[in-house]
C-alpha cells in the first residue's frame, strides 16, 4: 500500500530525475532509488558480518587452504 508523504528536494536534483529517469514518474524513481539504497545496505551489512566470520576463523581457513594446497601436482 502507498501512503502519500512530501519531500523536500533541490531544483537542480529535480530537473536530473526529469532528464535521466525512464519511469513513469518522480515518485517511481525516487522509490526504486531508495529500494536499492536500502538492499546495498543490507549488503554492507552482511558483507561485514561476513568478514567477521572469516576474521575469527581465518587460523583455520588458512591451515585448510594450506591443506588442499599441499596436495597438488607441480606442472
């Protein structure tokens, strides 16, 4: 469900939304601008929490890859 609200927003953003968007109008872009603002977000987000993950187990990530890698042929 939409809700009608007001934003406030320079001129010259205005006239670049009129001029680049292929929607149908302001409000599609500015929403579908503020979706994506949103999920790359939530992607930092889980992007560093994934980091963490990899930070407090790199001792043994890095034995395992040390591992797999010993067990190679040289060419």
């Amino acid at each position: 469900m939409k809700v009608k609200t007001s934003i406030t927003l320079s001129r010259d953003l205005l006239e670049t939304i009129d001029e680049r968007t292929r929607h149908k109008n302001r409000s599609d872009f500015i929403e579908t601008a503020l979706w994506e603002y949103i999920a790359r977000i939530v992607r930092e987000e889980q992007n560093k929490r994934d980091i963490n993950i990899i930070n407090k187990r790199s001792k043994y990530l890095n034995k395992e890859a040390e591992d797999v890698l010993s067990y190679q042929v040289k060419l």
